[in-house]
C-alpha cells in the first residue's frame, strides 16, 4: 500500500482519521494524502463576485482552512510519515476521487456521520458517493454519536 488518501473536515472524527490513517503508513510505508474540500461559495445572482464582506469572509475561511491543513500534515511529518496537504474546491465526492486517482490510490479513509436518510435524500452523503465510485478500497470511520456539523 503506497498511498492512502485521508480527506478531513476538522470534525471529531479527524483526529481518528488521522491516528487510523497514520498508523496504517507506519505498517506499509505509505505516504499519506490529506485532502480538504471546500464547497464553492454560492453569491447573489446580482453580484459578479459577491460583496466585499463576503469576499473577506470566505478568503479567510479559506485561509484558516489551509493553515490547519498544513498544521495536520506538519504532525504526521514529525511522525516520520511522508504526507501531503491538498486543500481544493469543489464537490467534495468528485475532488476526493479525482485526487485518489491521480495520486493512484490504495485507500481511502474518511469519516461517516450516519446522517439520517431524510437528509441523505436531501444533501446526499459523501460516504454513499464515494462507494458508488468503486475507486479503491474505503475504510469508514463512525462518527461519534454527538452532533458534529463542520
């Protein structure tokens, strides 16, 4: 197993994938590839780019985002883990596959909330997306049982 793609969101269930992801890259030598998708900003049809406000706003998430990305990837690296930080836009089932194939690979390990089927149906689910994909193998890790919106 050379590489492993472990998408976070910042949640609870990071730290998990990141002990989980880390460990398994120990065992095999595998480098790690962190991956954090954010979701495209939807602006007023009557403003091109959106107001200043909100322009400051999601530049500044977007900057968070990163720093604690880099801050994840920096820890495994002190592990002795070889790890890479990716922080994209877009859906995220269609950029954590187009990076898993790109980086060619061997697993996938993320985290599951469980949500109810009455949201499923209404946001879809990112674990069900990412096993309709059949990429590689998927390793889900549960959610705590506490409610955890990132």
């Amino acid at each position: 197993m050379k590489n492993i793609v472990a998408p976070i969101d910042f949640s609870r269930v990071t730290e998990r994938i990141l002990l989980i992801s880390s460990q398994l890259a120990h065992a095999f030598g595998s480098k790690v590839w962190l991956i954090h998708v954010v979701s495209p900003e939807p602006y007023p049809a009557d403003y091109s780019a959106g107001p200043q406000s909100v322009r400051d706003n999601a530049a500044e998430k977007l900057k968070s985002a990163h720093q604690d990305l880099q801050n994840q990837s920096r820890r495994l690296k002190e592990m002795g883990i070889a790890a890479t930080a990716l922080l994209v836009k877009g859906d995220v089932v269609d950029e954590i596959t187009r990076h898993a194939k790109k980086v060619n690979a061997d697993l996938v390990v993320m985290g599951e909330y469980g949500h109810s089927e009455v949201r499923d149906l209404i946001m879809g689910s990112a674990a069900k997306g990412m096993m309709k994909k059949h990429i590689c193998p998927l390793l889900f890790l549960p959610a705590d049982n506490s409610s955890d919106e990132a």
